[in-house]
C-alpha cells in the first residue's frame, strides 16, 4: 500500500493483488482437494506406523553405537596424550 502525505492508503493494482484468493474459495478449494487424497486402510496405517517405528529404533541404535564408539576413542586417545 502507498501512503502520500496525509492521504489515506492506497491499494496498490497490479499481479500481486489479482494473486489474491478469498478465505472462503480458498477452504472451499482445499476441501475439494482432500476429497481427492486416496486415503490409506487401516491396515495400510498400521504396517506403514510399523515400519516407521522399526526404522527409527534401528536408527537410534545406530547413533547409540557411533556415539560410544567415538566416545570410547576419544578417551583412550585422550588418555593416551595426557599419559606423557
């Protein structure tokens, strides 16, 4: 918007405000959109939550791992170059 000396603002025209959605055509559009997800079954949620939680623990135990091997390095290298 554009303010002149004690004017008051002035919409601006232009592709920014043909850009412009109402609130009410925007939910209106975005409940027709969800209408159109393929939605998984149950059983497709449950195996896909399944393999999401199996993933994760694999990789929690991972980083467990890397973590204390390198903190196990650390300290004997540590101890190694304060041994001197």
């Amino acid at each position: 918007m554009s303010v002149s000396a004690g004017r008051r603002p002035v919409r601006e025209r232009g592709p920014a405000a043909e850009r412009r959605v109402p609130v009410i055509t925007f939910v209106r559009e975005s409940i027709d959109e969800l209408r159109k997800v393929v939605w998984p079954t149950g059983q497709e949620l449950y195996r896909y939550t399944a393999v999401v939680i199996v993933f994760t623990a694999i990789l929690a135990l991972f980083i467990y791992i890397v973590d204390q091997s390198l903190e196990q390095g650390l300290r004997a290298l540590l101890r190694r170059l304060t041994a001197r």
